[in-house]
C-alpha cells in the first residue's frame, strides 16, 4: 500500500509526459507479478522488474510479471551485482517485456543485447554512458542521475571529459551503497542522507 500511495503521489506531482517507472521485482513470481500490477494501477507507466535470485533460466517469471502487467509496458532488470545470475543474453528475446535496464557494466554484453534483443535497451551503469549514446541506445536508468545529473547528461551526449569527471562521482556513489548515494544526493540538494529501503 506504501508503493502505491508514493506511485499515486509522484504521478500527480509531475507533468503527464514524464514516464514514471516504478521498480517491482521481488524474491518470487507471484510476489513480483502482485507488485507490477499495484504499481501499474497506482500510475506507474512502466514496470521495471529485476531478474529472480538463483535463477538461470527467468522466462517463466517475466511470464507471470507480463500477465500481471496486463499489457502495460514492462521492463527486465538485469543487474547480477543485486540479484545474480542475471538474464542470459540468448534469452533476451523469448522475454515477454518491452525494455531492458542492463546495470552489469559489461560493454560486451550491452553490445551482444542491441543485436539480439528488440525492445528499448537502456543501461544503468554511468561509467558506460558516452558507449552507450554512440551506439544510439534508448537511453539510461541511473541512480548517479540523482546526484550528478549534468554530467550524466552529457557523457550520454557524447562528451568524453563528462564521462571521466563521473568516475569519481561513480566511485563515492558506489561506495557503500546505497547509502554512498544518499550521500552524494543529500550532499548536492540538501535533503536527508538517511537510507530507507522499505516494502
């Protein structure tokens, strides 16, 4: 109910052309499947699902996840640092979802998915963001945004000394996450640096 009511809240704060994606995966399926449909109904526009823990083949999930998305947009979340194994790139294209959010950092990998995979791709490692805007990638998903906005805007431009200014940026937000990123966010804009993580 938390979810929903900031989804609702954040929906009506901001104007109607800025998407709202509203991470959901969770441990299971059907824990995941529930999450996307609330976050959908609540005013999410898109779902973003990281991939199940311990699981090498995930179909089966985004499966479920899609039929609770309903045919609303859903996004694969593909980030082994969090909840490994992952998504196997061959994979990519049995998946029942319409973008990808890739966070492993790995330039070969997010080269490998633009050939096999159709739907939007998008990374969510800054240390990769002038890569990925050469290659005409939809875009980025990153936390560093919240802090370093500018920059991040500019590596995926194109400007190679935007790029090296982040990884020092990258560096401290990376450091002890997430509360190295709270940090850097309270320390810019002045708000709490408490982490919250909450259900």
């Amino acid at each position: 109910m938390e979810r929903s009511a900031l989804i609702s809240a954040v929906r009506a704060a901001i104007p109607g052309d800025v998407p709202v994606i509203a991470g959901t995966g969770a441990a299971t399926g059907p824990q995941t499947a529930e999450l996307t449909e609330r976050a959908l109904d609540a005013g999410a526009d898109a779902a973003l699902a990281l991939s199940p823990p311990g699981v090498a083949d995930p179909r089966t999930y985004y499966d479920r996840v899609a039929k609770a998305a309903a045919g609303r947009p859903l996004l694969a979340y593909h980030f082994p640092f969090a909840s490994g194994p992952g998504i196997p790139v061959d994979l990519l294209p049995d998946l029942p979802v319409s973008g990808l959010k890739d966070s492993s950092g790995d330039a070969d990998r997010l080269l490998d998915e633009i050939g096999v995979f159709p739907g939007v791709l998008y990374t969510g490692s800054a240390t990769l963001l002038s890569m990925w805007g050469a290659v005409g990638a939809e875009g980025a998903l990153l936390a560093l945004a919240n802090a370093a906005p500018e920059p991040c805007i500019a590596a995926f431009a194109g400007d190679g000394a935007a790029q090296v200014e982040l990884a020092a940026v990258h560096r401290a937000a990376a450091a002890d996450f997430p509360a190295g990123i709270e940090r850097l966010v309270a320390e810019r804009f002045g708000v709490s640096s408490v982490t919250r993580v909450g259900s």
